[in-house]
C-alpha cells in the first residue's frame, strides 16, 4: 500500500507537523500543541495513530507530542539522550521502528540545532520515500544553532553542518526532505519560501552542502539575530511534558473590569486589525492584530506569567487567539470581551482614541517641510525592526529600539512626535500603542519598508 504524508502547518508559528500513513496506521511527527487537529485529520483519512516521534525538545512550541501519544496509546519517540520528566520509547541513533508492515523510521542522530537532535527517515517497500528532519536540514537553510546559549553556538554549528552532510549521504537525491521549522520560524537560520524539497535539490541550494565546514559555520553565526523570549521557557515546559490543551473560552469581563486592568498597568490586547485598531480602541490597549504573527509578538514582549486580556470583534477572534497562545505556553487568558470599542468602553467615546497613520512618502514630505496638513510634525523617526534589517538599511537620522526592547526602552526614544516604522506595520502597530499607551504622541507609518527609497527618503547602511 502506498505511504503517503501529510503537512500539518502551523504558519503563523513557521512550523510544520507531519502525520505519515499506510492507509491503516500512522505516525504522527513533532505535534503541536494543538493535537486535535492532527486527531481530525487521522479520523478523515481513517486511519490509527500508533506512534508520535519528536525530532528535538522544540524551543518555539509547547509539544502536543506526550498529551496525543496519551489519548491515542500511541508509542512516543523522545531521544534516550534527552532527560525527561515523562514515560516515552527511547530512542538512539541507528534504530529502526516499524510502524506497519509496510512502513518504518529509522533514527538518525542530527545534533546541531540541538545537542540530542534525531532526524527520522521513513521507508515503505521500495526503499527510503523521506526524511522527518526538525531542525536540521530545512529547505534552503538548516535550523539556528544558538538557542542552547552562545557558549554552544559554534560547537553546534559544525555539528549542524556534518549532521545535514550525512543525511545527504545516506540517502538518495529522490528522497524528500520534511522539516519542522524554516517557513518563518525564528528556530530557522534563515527563510525559505520553498513549499517541498528534496536531498537532491538541497545539495544544489543549501549552504551545509554546498559550503566547507568552516564557511559554514562562518556564515551562519553572522547570520543570527534576536530570537522570541519565549523561547527561554518552552525547553522546560516539553521536558515535564504538557498536559492537554484547554481551549474553553476565557472568563467574560466587562467595561469596568477593562478599565481596571487598564489602570492597573495589565496587557489588555485588541486583535482586530492594525487598520481597525488606528481608527478606534480602547484607551491603554495594545495592539497585536491576528492579521499577523500574533502569538510571536505578543509572546515575545509580554512579561512571562503576566495576566493578558483579550478584545476581539467575536468569539471565533477570541478562540483562535487562544489556541495560537496556548501552543507557546500561555494556557489560559484571564479575561475576554467581544463587541467593538465604544461597547468595551462602556458607550463612552472619551475612553477611545485613535492613531493617525503616514506612509512613507508622507514621511519623505514631512521631512522636507511639506507635512500632510492632517499629521503632526515628524519630531522623532523610530525604527523598530531588527538589528539585522537596520545593519542593511535605515531611514537617515532615525532612532533604532527593536520592538522586543521597547517595552523596556520608552524613556530611551526622544521627546517629540514619534512617527514609528517596521517591515510592513505590523510590529510599528503594536511599538504605536506601547507608546501611545505611555503617553507619547505617536504616528503609525503603516507602510513597506521596501518602498521607502522609491519615496526620497535618504537612506543609510
């Protein structure tokens, strides 16, 4: 019978999980969070998951690994390596399982992202159909290897670069390459908007094949940037092993509720468009639209174990919030409210505001004295991307605070009238309300940072 696989893709995380079949039996590799997609996709196809293997213990996910392999007696393939505070089948390298008569995974040792790091090659009757390979070789780029600390980036970096060139000796240029991160993960060295790969096509586009070791491990370390703080506390949390999810909806709370937690300093977070948020929200709110990576951001500057509160124009807003924020650890918002802004506001438009919003040719203007008649005058340029964006390339005489620094940097951006400004405006959205939030008048450019050379704007490197 034919072995086929499928994508479970988490993209606004950049991950995949994968679900492989024989028609009867499958094997379920690295599960987010969220396991009851994975057990709906096994019951469309009819088919008993019988094994869930993980790759690594993730550092941007809370794994559904142990909770599915709970719910579904499945047999669960952790690295013997990896010291775990749960019951799971040890795995090493050079073992081989079988799933089915017709279908097994062997385990091949790949440190480098991390130090106990497994690829899985799956097989059928013909021979190898792929590889399961996490955090090792991804399409174009292989998985960062910084993210057990910077002590271990370099050593983990030559481990990277020999794990990627034996998974291409061991297997054929036919074989397809099935990563877990790389489509927008920070987990990935870099980005690749490749939609499949095979070992044949990344020996002719992937760095660790095509680069000696040194060049490599050169090129990759100049490479990283900051990654989500997140990260900090997901390898604690996949070591005890989590639970399974609660996706019940969050406690309702009302204006006055709102308007408490405003004051008292807490994130309450509006999810509606960037667009929506600058013509109207509540007063104090923060702005992380899921029109974006929602749970990276937010994930990335809230203070870790902070009650956060939810504002979204319905409960099907509200749900899916929840579910990307449990699959990074925050299991359980402390409050929800649905409707719009006046209705949180309890019908009074005193405690709303709005943001004017620029692009970069009103910048360019503004700049050369002709500020459009309805936006302030552009005191402070603020730029709140990377540091590796702002290596390329800035706005002449802009102030640089990354977003993730911001929340601890407000004093630091001077006085004046902040016109603020990221990739695309999604992190200017949420850098606007952080300091609209702390008083500051702000403008949102909502605008690519691509076309600001086409506006006149002087540029730097």
């Amino acid at each position: 019978m034919t072995i086929r696989t499928e994508v479970v893709e988490t993209s606004s995380l950049g991950d995949r999980s994968y679900l492989a079949h024989d028609g009867r039996v499958a094997l379920v590799v690295d599960p987010q969070r969220d396991v009851d997609r994975v057990l709906a996709l096994a019951g469309r196809l009819g088919v008993r998951i019988t094994h869930v293997a993980e790759t690594h213990l993730h550092n941007d996910y809370v794994s559904g690994g142990l909770a599915l392999a709970k719910v579904t007696g499945a047999a669960y393939l952790v690295a013997a390596a990896d010291d775990v505070r749960f019951d799971r089948t040890p795995v090493t390298d050079g073992d081989e399982i079988a799933v089915s008569p017709t279908m097994r995974v062997s385990a091949v040792a790949t440190p480098g992202h991390t130090f106990h790091h497994l690829s899985y090659v799956l097989s059928g009757p013909d021979g190898p159909e792929g590889v399961f390979t996490g955090g090792s070789l991804l399409f174009g780029t292989t998985g960062r290897t910084d993210l057990l600390g910077e002590r271990h980036a370099r050593d983990l970096a030559h481990r990277q670069h020999a794990s990627a060139r034996r998974l291409a000796d061991l297997l054929p240029d036919g074989a397809q390459v099935w990563p877990t991160h790389g489509f927008g993960s920070f987990c990935s060295a870099a980005q690749s908007d490749a939609p499949a790969s095979t070992i044949g096509r990344e020996r002719g586009t992937n760095p660790a094949l095509r680069l000696e070791a040194d060049d490599f491990v050169t090129e990759t370390l100049a490479g990283l940037d900051a990654y989500p703080a997140y990260y900090a506390h997901m390898g604690a949390r996949n070591t005890e092993g989590a639970g399974l999810i609660d996706l019940t909806p969050a406690a309702t709370a009302d204006p006055a509720e709102l308007r408490a937690r405003i004051d008292a300093g807490e994130w309450v977070v509006d999810l509606r468009s960037r667009k929506a948020f600058a013509h109207r929200h509540l007063t104090g709110t923060l702005s992380f639209g899921l029109d974006g990576p929602m749970a990276t951001w937010l994930g990335w500057l809230i203070p870790w174990g902070a009650p956060v509160t939810l504002l979204g124009d319905g409960p099907e807003q509200i749900a899916e919030a929840q579910r990307e924020l449990a699959r990074i650890g925050i299991d359980r918002p402390s409050g929800a409210a649905t409707g719009d802004p006046l209705t949180w506001a309890d019908g009074d438009p005193g405690r709303t505001s709005g943001l004017p919003v620029a692009t970069f040719a009103d910048l360019a203007a503004a700049r050369a004295g002709r500020t459009p008649g309805d936006l302030p005058a552009a005191d402070v340029v603020l730029d709140v991307r990377l540091a590796g964006e702002w290596r390329e390339s800035h706005v002449s005489g802009a102030v640089h605070v990354p977003l993730p620094e911001l929340p601890a940097r407000l004093d630091d951006v001077p006085p004046g009238t902040v016109w603020v400004h990221c990739g695309s405006g999604y992190r200017a959205a949420a850098a606007a309300a952080l300091l609209a939030r702390a008083g500051r008048t702000v403008v949102h450019i909502d605008d690519a940072y691509a076309g600001a050379a086409d506006t006149g704007l002087a540029l730097a490197a």
